[in-house]
C-alpha cells in the first residue's frame, strides 16, 4: 500500500540515525540504477550498549557474488524503489522469517543493489527477535532461497512457488540434505 517513491525499512526497536532517510533519498536520486539501498550498521544490546559494527560489501557486484555465502544487505536498513519491489513481486510468504534475502537475491538478477558505507543503523539484538524465535525456519527459508537463486540463474525453473512457508521436506526433494541443513542451523545459532 505503499504510495511513495520509496519505500524505508526498520524494526520498532532499532534505531535510525539522525542522517539515515537524508542520506539514502540523496544516494537513490543520484544513482537511478540502483533499486535497493542498504547501510553498515551497529548491533546494540538490549539496553543499548554497543556489540559491534557489522560491514556488509558497497558494490552490486561483489554484493551479488556474496550474496549465496550471506545475506550481504541487512533488512532493516534498505531503503527501496516502490515500482522495482512491485516489479519483483514484493515479499514472497514461502520465504517465512527470511523475505528478506529472497526479495535481495531476486532484485540482484534484474536491478542493481548498493550499500552505503556509512552506519545509519543501531540494530538491537535480543532474545524476543524472530531471528532468535524462528531461527530453524529462517535457515530453511535462507537456504530455499539461495536454491531458488542458483535454479533461476541455471535457467530453471523456481521449486518454491507455493504461499506456505517452505519446509524441511521441500528442501530434501530440492536435494538439500539434513545434515547440510543442521550444521547451517547450528552455525546460525
């Protein structure tokens, strides 16, 4: 519903700093080729305190050679064309708890992505997070995900299609082993 040229993405619980929106609108209308936005950030505690400063790559293209390893663009700090999401297909509900890196991955095939190298973003990480809450689906979705990728870039066709959240057993019959599937869990832990 959406109704702006672009669209900015946060959680309730993270903080946007003072000079976040300036900056992406000013990038975005000088570079018309890039379709989504995203910052460095900073991961904070609960209360706060700082963790760390998290760098993810600038470029599209090593962002698009990186994006199969990680997810090279942190959600809550992109900022969007409209018409490019829409063009997309916007979220897709299969990919439950990692939207996200599937919309990114599909925008790299057909749109360029670009990260600032500024921190724009204090990302606050607590145990009340869905990535804490759905870590096991948000794997599964991640790597369903890549699978899609790696598919549509062969020239075949996407296996997850379906408005359901993907599950264990459709990445079995996508030849995703279980024992591949944990260790990425267990890494993500």
């Amino acid at each position: 519903i959406a109704a702006g040229k672009y669209i900015a993405r946060m959680d309730a619980d993270d903080i946007a700093l003072p000079t976040r929106f300036e900056r992406q609108v000013e990038f975005l209308d000088r570079h018309p080729r890039i379709a989504i936005l995203g910052t460095q950030l900073e991961r904070i505690r609960e209360d706060g305190t700082r963790i760390d400063v998290t760098n993810v790559p600038l470029e599209h293209a090593e962002i698009d050679a990186n994006m199969q390893k990680f997810c090279c663009m942190f959600h809550p700090t992109v900022m969007m064309r409209t018409e490019a999401v829409r063009a997309l297909g916007g979220y897709r509900e299969a990919f439950f708890a990692a939207e996200d890196h599937d919309l990114w991955l599909r925008a790299a095939e057909h749109c360029e992505l670009a990260n600032l190298p500024e921190i724009l973003l204090r990302y606050r990480i607590h145990t009340q997070a869905l990535s804490f809450e759905k870590l096991e689906q948000q794997v599964i979705s991640a790597v369903a995900a890549e699978v899609s990728a790696r598919l549509r870039r062969a020239g075949k066709s996407d296996p997850f299609t379906a408005n359901k959240p993907i599950t264990r057993q459709e990445l079995r019959e996508a030849q995703v082993s279980d024992a591949d599937l944990d260790r990425s869990i267990e890494s993500a832990r």
